[in-house]
C-alpha cells in the first residue's frame, strides 16, 4: 500500500514523470483472479499432488464445499493454480484454512502458513510480479505427516493479466515398462514438448492418478502380486494445460508370498575379520541353516570394494567361505557397510558409481541378494549419501533382474528413527524398490530392556512406517520387513536369551516377515557371565543355538 500526499500541480506532474521513469508497481485493483475459490465445481482449476486433494462439504466456510487436502508421509498434498498476471504489479492473495501446518503462498514468491488453525483462519499476504512476468501459480499445502488441511474462499486481488497460455503439450510417447516386482512397476516415456515447458508427468493406473513426476520414469508401487494393472502418462504445463493420455501399457506384477515380494531368508551374520570364525559347513549341519550374512564389504580406497576394505572379492579366504557354504546347498548375502570403517557409500561420488561397486560384487559371486547396512554419522546420518545409496540400489535392481535389495539399519524400541523414516520415505520418493528394511533392535542403551518386547515394539513400528509411506495393507507391510538382533550380551549389555530369541522368531512366522538374522554366528557360543565377546555370546546356551532358532524361521 502506497502513502500518498497532496501535490501542487507541477509537483505532481514531476512526481508522475519521475514515477514513470522508475516503472513502480501498478496498484492493484480488486478483482479475484481465481477460477473456482470456493471449491463449488470440485477441483475444477485446481491440480493437486498425489491424487490428494478433494472438494468436501464439511468442513466448509462458505457455500457448499472446500478444499481438503489429505497430506501424507510422503507428500504434502499441494494444489496449486496458475493465473494470467500483469507485470511489475502488486497483488493481494489470501484465503480460509484450517488444520495443522497450512501454507499459501506463490510459487517462487511469497509465502505464509500457520503451524494450527481448529476454526478457519485467514492468511493473507502481497507480491509484486516482476518486470516481465505474465503468470502467476498461486499453491496451498499441509505438511508432511500432518494429516489432512482444509481451505476454502481463496482469492487473489488485482489486474488480470493477458491470455494464459491455453496450449497442451504433446502426448508422451513410447510408454514402457522397465521393471517389476510383485508390488511395483517401473515405467519410462519419451519427453513431451511444450511452446513454454512441460513442468511434470501424471501416472495413472486405469483411471486413477497415482503419481506425478518430473522426469520420464516412475515406480508404481503398493500394488498386488500377480495382478495385471495398465498405465498411461499425461504431460502438464505450468499453465496447467494437460496432454492427451499416452500409449497404455499392462504389467502383470510378479508372483508373491504373504503379500509383499516372496522372499523370506534366515541369514545370521558371519564374520572372517575377526571372532574366531567357525567351519560354515560345521554350523549349516548342526543347525540346518542355509544362509549366512557375510560382513563387511568396505572400500579399499575410492570406491572399490573388498572385505573389510583389505581381502580382494576373488580368491582368500572369503571366496572359500562362499565355496563352501554353497557346495553344502546354502548361500551368502553381502554385507555392504557396517557400523565403522572406510564405507563405500562416502567414497563413491555419484550414485551410479556405487552402484557400479555394488555391481563388482554381485558379478564376483553371482549374487541372489545384497544388503546395505546402514550406520553412523557418515551414511546413515548423511542424507546425501541415504540418496546416493538408495539411487545405486534401484541402478542395481534394474540392471540385475531378480536380485533382492536389503536396507539394515537402527532403530528406537518404537520404531524407526527420525533418519530411518527419511530412509523410507526417500526409498519410495526416489522408486529404489528396496525388497527388505531390516531393523537392528538392540543397543537401546539401557540393560534392563525387555529384548522381546522392545524388539516387537520396534517391528510394529517399521510395520506401520512402511504402511503409511507406500500404502501397503498389514501382510505387505510385513512381507517387507526384516529384524536383525544380537544374541546374548550387546554393546550396551543389554541381554537377548535364547527364550527371548525364540519368542522373536515365532513372532516372525506369525507374522510372515521377510528375514531374520543375528549378529553373529562367530558369536554363537557360551561363555556364562563373559560380558560382550567376539567369541561367544556372554550367556549360558549351546554351541550354535541361535543359529539353529533361526534356521527354524520360515516366514
């Protein structure tokens, strides 16, 4: 709002000069640009995220109906509209929201939110357009995890502008599938063209928008095994103009088990680096275990890979583990990271150089599986390199078909921390079609822990995590979630019994999870009142008794 003071007439002539020669923002004048701000013809003018926004009539404000918008873990359901502006031109937006954390704003612009609102409360705020600027994308929006915001009554005051650009782009072409397992599709397009710029895709599954992107690949995910689904891809400009519907394309998801990917696998830790490392074959015939997480594949400077960052991949003693355990009729899963040591993940500097050191490993054995485990400050708590390792993982599932991606990781007696949750919510984000999160539920600091409970507990959590963030249905869920604890005495003595370890995998039948492992069998041994060990678990049980309870794990 401009001050203005009473002039003689030739000093208002030089200040009209003078503010011409300054080219200062016209005043606005009133008049609500918007199409549809009282959400009465639905969503009509409106685009909103994630297939989640809504016109409802209740709550409302005025009229009959109001936006909801049902922000998720993973996306914060935003509805925008673009409208035709003036340049160098000041204009008032403001509307009726209620909810927690509500934002409206412009595009590139001006924002305002509020953190709560239990009645409708009204936010306003002003811009001025740039010198040549002709539209203006005007958005509302929750936040993540939130749950669903209202709004209703939106307006923006000021002088409408030229024509808004009215020209769709071009259908995209060549609509393909690149990838599938028994709850996603991987699919890819050719670029649409735009006489401004085509600013993202649509997906739909039949006929219900199920993600929208701005490149020319998608994973759909949340879906059923063994179920045919057809796709299609509209491109959309900034204007909001909408392409035809793309070729359609139908995917046959693969087959499953218990809902999610098929894949169950009973894998206790086995350790050459250190501990004493027993016969494989003497363990796999006195327990029946078939499986045995081999750790830890580390750098050996840059991002080339070796045990322990030392032992090469060919030949010594890790390729005569892997030998041996196969000729008794069992197999190996990697260990890709670890607690310490020099990692991959820092070392590689893009994702699709780790996933080429990912690759060298698969390539020298032969690979059904590989898991990521995930820790400290310079992986786990670097959401650069989470990014970059959960790229290389979905570079490696789509040029490795059939191969199962692990994620290992820690966890609160709840559930998932704040960084495992990012984990999760950036797998899906960026369509790394992780087969497996794994939780560690131990170290929780405190000694008197209840191990079973504590480990259930934090199961149910990842359970309802992995719900939310892909909406999967409580068998899915579980079908894709992993426990990995320690047996006996941990680092924060904590102690895991032999009678807590086989109620936790009962409860992992029951509940048909995808993998059970322990750190370690090195670990597998007594030594009553021992403490924490390399060698042996720091309790009183038999030679290779946790071992043998999770070869009984079947999922």
């Amino acid at each position: 709002m401009h001050v203005r003071t009473r002039l003689p007439a030739a000093g208002a002539a030089a200040l009209l000069a003078a503010a011409t020669a300054l080219s200062l923002p016209s005043p606005a004048h009133a008049a609500n640009l918007l199409t549809n701000p009282g959400f009465e013809s639905g969503l009509s003018g409106w685009f909103c995220t994630g297939n989640l926004g809504s016109a409802v009539s209740s709550p409302v404000r005025t009229g009959g109906k109001a936006l909801a918008g049902a922000a998720s873990a993973s996306d914060n359901a935003k509805c925008t509209q673009t409208v035709a502006v003036q340049p160098n031109t000041t204009y008032t937006l403001s509307g009726w929201v209620r909810g927690s954390y509500v934002y409206l704003g412009v595009t590139g612009g001006a924002s305002t939110w509020t953190p709560s609102a239990a009645d409708w409360s009204k936010l306003s705020l002003s811009f001025t357009t740039g010198a040549s600027q002709t539209s203006a994308q005007i958005y509302l929006n929750g936040w993540y995890g939130q749950g669903t915001y209202y709004a209703d009554d939106v307006s923006l005051d000021g002088p409408g502008g030229g024509p808004v650009d009215g020209q769709a782009p071009t259908v995209p072409g060549g609509l393909r599938s690149t990838g599938k397992s028994s709850s996603t599709v991987a699919l890819a397009w050719t670029a649409s063209t735009d006489n401004v710029g085509v600013t993202g895709y649509d997906v739909y599954r039949g006929g219900t928008h199920v993600a929208t992107v701005t490149g020319t690949t998608a994973t759909v995910s949340g879906l059923s095994p063994s179920t045919a689904y057809t796709f299609t891809v509209k491109a959309r400009d900034a204007a909001g103009n909408t392409s035809g519907a793309s070729n359609a394309v139908t995917v046959t998801t693969d087959p499953g088990g218990g809902g999610g990917t098929g894949f169950k696998q009973a894998a206790p830790y086995f350790y050459n680096g250190w501990g004493n490392p027993p016969s494989p074959t003497t363990v796999m015939n006195a327990t029946g275990v078939k499986w045995f997480t081999m750790a830890f594949i580390l750098s050996s400077g840059g991002c080339n890979p070796a045990w322990d960052g030392q032992r090469p991949l060919a030949g010594g003693v890790d390729q005569s583990t892997v030998n041996a355990v196969r000729a008794a009729g069992g197999d190996i899963v990697p260990s890709i990271g670890g607690w310490q040591g020099n990692k991959l993940g820092p070392n590689c500097a893009t994702a699709a150089d780790l996933a080429g050191a990912y690759q060298k490993v698969i390539d020298a054995y032969g690979l059904k599986a590989i898991d990521v485990d995930i820790e400290n400050t310079d992986e786990f708590e670097n959401t650069a390199v989470q990014d970059k390792i959960l790229g290389a993982l979905k570079i490696v599932k789509q040029n490795n078909p059939g191969l199962r991606t692990i994620l290992t990781f820690g966890t609160a007696t709840t559930g998932p921390t704040y960084y495992g949750n990012r984990l999760i919510e950036q797998s899906k984000a960026l369509g790394a079609d992780v087969d497996v999160f794994t939780i560690m539920p131990f170290d929780f600091g405190n000694a008197s822990t209840d191990m079973y409970a504590s480990t259930v507990s934090a199961a149910e959590g990842l359970k309802a995590k992995l719900r939310s963030t892909f909406g999967w249905d409580d068998a899915t869920a579980y079908a894709h979630l992993g426990i990995s604890g320690m047996n006996g005495v941990s680092d924060t003595q904590e102690v895991t019994t032999v009678q807590n370890w086989t109620g936790i995998r009962d409860w992992a039948n029951a509940h048909h999870i995808a993998r059970l492992a322990f750190w370690s069998v090195n670990r597998d041994r007594p030594c009553p009142g021992g403490g924490l060990q390399e060698s042996c678990s720091g309790i009183a049980q038999n030679d290779w008794q946790f071992t043998k309870i999770t070869a009984g794990f079947t999922g």
